[in-house]
C-alpha cells in the first residue's frame, strides 16, 4: 500500500529541515505518540496507539534513516509491532523538502505492508485512516513550527543541524561530460596512471591490466602502444570505490535506493547538431581496425578484440526504439567485426527484425564515452526501454546525442569513437574464442558481422578497453551491478519487505528482507527468476540482520540458517547464460536455477511452541560502551 501527502509550511526549506529531523519538536505532532527515545545517531523507537473501526492497538516502532541529503530529503525505514504480536507493519519511507511559492513544499510517500488483524481491514480503510493521520500531522507540523521561536532569519545565522546516518553524505557528481573529464578527476585522485614507455599489444597491456585490476589499483592510460594510431585507458572503473565515484554514491548500502530514487523518472537524451566524437573522419581503405585498437587481451584469444566495452547502438525495425548493448566483437579485417551478440539480448533481436525482413541493420558502436554512459550501455532492461533515457536519469540532465552517419542512429556527442555501418542479413562467419568474465574461455561461435563504413572520432582520442574476467574486473563489476539496481526496482515493485539485494555479474542474487509470512523468501525468489532480465542461477535469501556486502555474514546465514531438504528448491532446465561453464556445449542456453532460503524459520518454532535462538549481539551494550567509549579507542580513530 503506497501513502501519499503533500503539504505547505510557510518557511523556509532550510527552516523546516531543522524542525523535521529534530525528535523533540517533530514528535508530537505524531498523532498517537506517547513516546520518543534517540538510540543511536540514526535510530529512534517510538510508542504510538492507533484505532482502526473497533479495534484499538498500541505499536512499539523502530526508525531507522537510511540517507539523508540536507536540507531536501531523507529516506527511512519503519518496523513495528504490537505488544502482543496480532499486527505487524514495516515502511519504507521518502521525504522530500523543495521551496514553494508559500515557504516549503513537504512531500513524503510510504510503502506499506501491514500484516495480522489490522491487515484485515480492506484497501479502502487503510488508506482512509492513513489520509486522515496525514492530514493531521500537517496540521499539527504547521502549528507546531509556526508557534517555535525557529524562523527564517535564525536559520540563515545557525547552520542546520543534521541527522547521522552513519556516514553517509550528499550524493556527489555524476554528470560528467565526458571520459577525459573524469580521468582528470581520477588522476587528481591519484587513482590513474599513464605509461608512456611503448607496450606490446599482443601480451603486455594484457599482464599490466591483470596485475592492476588484482591489485585494485588506479586506471592505467596506456599511451605509447606497439602498431597502433591512438592510446587506450584500461581499468576505468576497477575498483568498487571508482564505480561508486562515477555516480556520486558513497557506499553499496545506499546503491540500490539511489538508483531506484534518480530512475523514478527518466531524462530523455538531448539532440545537438555537432560533438567532439565527429571532429575527425575514416572513410574508404583509410578505415583499418587494426591500427584503432590491436590489444590481444588474453593468451588464447583468437586475435584482438576491441569490442570488451563498445556500445552497440541499434533501432528497432519495428518499434523504432533504441537499445544500447555491450556485447564483444573480434576483428575479422581491417574493416569487419564479428559480433557476439547472444539471443536473447534486445540489440540481437533488433538484428532479427531486420533478418526477418532480409534488410541490412544500420548499426553505431561507440566506445569512450563518460562512466555513467558505461553503466548505462551495461544495464539490463525490459524490452522497449531506451538505454539513455535511463543514463539522463542517472546523471541528472539529458545526455546530448547526435545523429551518426549510420541511418542517423544517435550516439553521445562526447565519445572518443564511434563506428558506423551495418550488419548484413543471413551472413555468419566464426568469432571466438575468447576469455570471458566466467573466468573461462568461451567458445568459437557462428556470428553476424557489423561491416565498418565509417568512422569519426574526437581529436586525440583515447580508446576505452577492458580486459573481461571474473571479479576484480570493471565490465564485470559494471555488467553485475547495473543489472543488480534493475532486478532490485523490480522486485522491490512486486513483493513486499524487499530490503536491499546483491548480484555477481548475473550468476547469484543474495536478497534482503524483512521476513513476513511463511513463503516470503520463496516468492522473493519467484520474482527474481520470472520479473528481471538477468537470468540469475542462484538466489540465497537472508534476513534483515544480515549484512548482505559482508560474504561472512552471508556465510554465517547460509551455516547456521539453512536445512537442506527443507530450504533448498531446484528448479531444472530454466532459460540461462550462454557462457555458463558449468554446461556443456549442446546444453548451452540453460540451466537449472537453485533457491535457498537462508532466513531463521521463525514460523517453525512458533509452530511448535518454542522460541527461536537469541542473537548475542548485544546492541545495547554496544551503543553504551561507544557512548562513554567512542574517542578513546586508538583503533577506531582512523
């Protein structure tokens, strides 16, 4: 159940963040609370009576903040329960300040679950009684904060104060204009290195880009290369630490609810009639692929590939829709690619449109192009979705795009490349072998293959490649989680008390939540398997103790939560990834799904009368002892 209201205060933005993230003076404009105690520095528990029709209830609440952005918005997480169990409700809530022509706009929106007696009541009621509750909170708001002594002009003179969230601060940059800009903001960083002494294309770049990525060390910019016209960066995104930098975001913990936040609404890409990505041209015999980009990038390979992360940008024949692909191409000439796209992704469907027509698919890859343009091109969607409209989003204003010789496919004005021209119809040639992000070598296939017409670049281009491995690898880390954020806003859509979920590449799901009822975690794995489009092989759900970026703690969930013939569900020949090493060739495509449930099977117990295993944590001790603690201790003031 979503809840809605907005509301005006006449102050000033900055006012009313005071106001609203202070306990004392917010709290007893709750209607119903009784009491309101801090404990922690973003935790809060409260007592609150609430009537629905004849029933009367008193919840104990938990408040958690999960993020705050000052003085706009803050998001939180409600739990609570009656003193006797009959009601649960969990929360998870936005609020959001913006200036008004009256002072302040407030806004904030809840999804709800309740289960047990109060869940009975109908749609219909619940809502009623939470409009009303609202209504009465911001009356109560408006009344409390126009009778404090808090007004505009002492907030102008006294800093706001703000709630601790654990270290989280104010989403940073994402709206880099292109790669060079975001080099640079690496290399001030500390975090690139170029090296300028000649390399050997068909071993070296491939043993200093291993070496840096085990490492997790700075993005390499390679200028000085054996047989080749341009320099190449590797690495760019490495590092779980620069893949978070690239959006602004501080930690995995806030990734999934930021993403959900920016793509509430997408950002349609902007036109312009020129960009630095058509400063210079090759056309004709001049286009040789082979002095672009002739890195080797594992020992086995079957020739170069500079296709590890150019976007492959296609029209639908049908829709007229774009999608944006990362998939790998092998130089077969000095003019032709084979192209490796699988079955089932959108710009292979694209190509099957056109097939179906016996038409030649006009095609754009393009390669260089700022780190959110990367996340994008990675990202997998729902069928229809044009890939940039999510990248505005992302970045927070529209990327500018403009029309390529390729049909007048748009590709983003500020990339280094771009390769125009077209894939014919009903013609194949092998691509492959090739080193994988599986870790393994995938096979020799029969391929499409884009023919190069034309290609315009930037002045003094820089090449963007990536040497494809299991993690630490930066197409990996990209393709896993862009996917993840996806396959998160979608779950989370479809099944209450989703809390928070983590995917490798797109091999294994780990989802958080908030157990509710018997099943719970087998309908969680449902939605992941039936309503995402990443394919994933594993899904392990754990309760809302665990901390999912933590494998020890999943490990501890997985050893001390899980009986195997009671929590483990196979699911044989299920749609899956081509490059699964764990079939065989003739069985490629599929693969048998494994659902475990790793939450404490608290239902049983209660079944049975008994009481489940008690934690020994110990938060409370541990908020005391930091109290009177926290300062003293010589290993935490780092």
């Amino acid at each position: 159940m979503k809840i809605e209201e907005t509301f005006n205060v006449p102050e000033s933005p900055e006012t009313v963040w005071r106001f609203i993230t202070d306990p004392e003076e917010v709290g007893p404009c709750v209607p119903g609370l009784s009491d309101i105690e801090v404990v922690g520095p973003d935790k809060y528990k409260a007592k609150v009576k609430v009537a629905v029709g004849p029933i009367k209830a008193a919840f104990n609440f938990e408040v958690e903040v999960t993020r705050e952005t000052p003085p706009s918005e803050i998001l939180s997480v409600t739990r609570g329960e009656e003193g006797s169990r009959a009601s649960k409700v969990t929360a998870h809530n936005i609020l959001r300040l913006s200036p008004s022509d009256d002072g302040t706009e407030v806004y904030y929106s809840s999804e709800v679950s309740i289960t047990g007696r109060l869940g009975k009541f109908g749609l219909g009621v619940m809502k009623k009684k939470a409009k009303s509750l609202g209504e009465e909170f911001a009356e109560n708001f408006r009344q409390r904060i126009e009778n404090s002594n808090v007004n505009a002009t002492e907030s102008a003179a006294t800093p706001a104060p703000a709630i601790q969230t654990g270290g989280n601060k104010t989403m940073g940059k994402a709206n880099w204009q292109d790669m060079r800009e975001f080099m640079d903001a690496l290399e001030e960083r500390g975090e690139l290195v170029r090296i300028s002494e000649e390399v050997d294309p068909t071993w070296e770049i491939n043993g200093l880009t291993w070496i840096g990525l085990h490492d997790r060390g700075p993005a390499i910019l390679f200028e000085n290369i054996k047989g080749a016209d341009f320099p190449m960066v590797t690495n760019l995104l490495g590092t779980d630490e620069r893949y978070l930098f690239s959006l602004g975001i501080d930690k995995w913990s806030d990734y999934n609810e930021e993403w959900i936040r920016r793509t509430e609404e997408f950002i349609p890409p902007r036109m312009v009639d020129s960009g630095p990505c058509q400063e210079e041209v090759i056309e004709g015999d001049d286009i040789d692929l082979h002095k672009i980009c002739n890195t080797v990038w594992h020992q086995y390979d079957a020739g170069e590939f500079p296709g590890t992360l150019g976007i492959s940008i296609t029209r639908g024949r049908n829709d007229g829709v774009l999608n944006a692909g990362i998939y790998r191409m092998h130089t077969l000439s000095k003019n032709t690619l084979g192209w490796g796209a699988p079955e089932y992704t959108h710009g292979r469907q694209h190509y099957m449109e056109f097939e179906q027509a016996d038409e030649e698919m006009p095609m754009a890859v393009v390669t260089g192009y700022d780190p959110v343009t990367f996340i994008m091109g990675a990202t997998r969607t729902p069928p229809g979705i044009d890939e940039f409209h999510i990248g505005g989003a992302l970045r927070g204003e529209a990327i500018d795009m403009v029309a390529s010789g390729a049909d007048g496919i748009p590709v983003p004005a500020t990339s280094e490349f771009v390769f125009e021209g077209v894939i014919k119809p009903h013609h194949r040639e092998i691509e492959g072998g090739f080193g994988e992000y599986t870790r393994f070598y995938g096979e020799a296939r029969s391929n499409p293959v884009f023919e190069v017409r034309r290609i315009t670049h930037r002045k003094k281009p820089i090449f963007l490649g990536a040497r494809e491995q299991w993690e630490p690898s930066d197409s990996t880390l990209v393709n896993g989680k862009s996917s993840q954020a996806e396959a998160f806003k979608t779950v989370k859509s479809l099944v209450p008390g989703v809390l928070d979920m983590r995917c490798n590449v797109c091999f294994e799901a780990i989802v958080k939540i908030d157990k509710l009822f018997p099943g719970h975690p087998q309908q969680v794995m449902d939605a992941v398997w039936g309503a995402t489009y990443s394919r994933y092989k594993h899904v392990i759900v754990v309760d809302k103790n665990v901390d999912i970026w933590d494998y020890n703690d999943v490990h501890w969930a997985l050893s001390t939560h899980v009986r195997a013939d009671r929590d483990v569900t196979i699911s044989p020949r299920r749609a899956g990834q081509w490059l699964d090493p764990a079939v065989s060739l003739r069985e490629k495509g599929w693969q048998t799904q494994m659902g475990i449930d790793a939450t404490l099977c608290t239902e049983e117990y209660e079944f049975w009368g008994e009481k489940p295993p008690r934690l020994v944590d110990d938060p409370e001790i541990v908020a005391k002892t930091l109290e009177k603690w926290e300062g003293k201790l010589s290993w935490r003031k780092s």
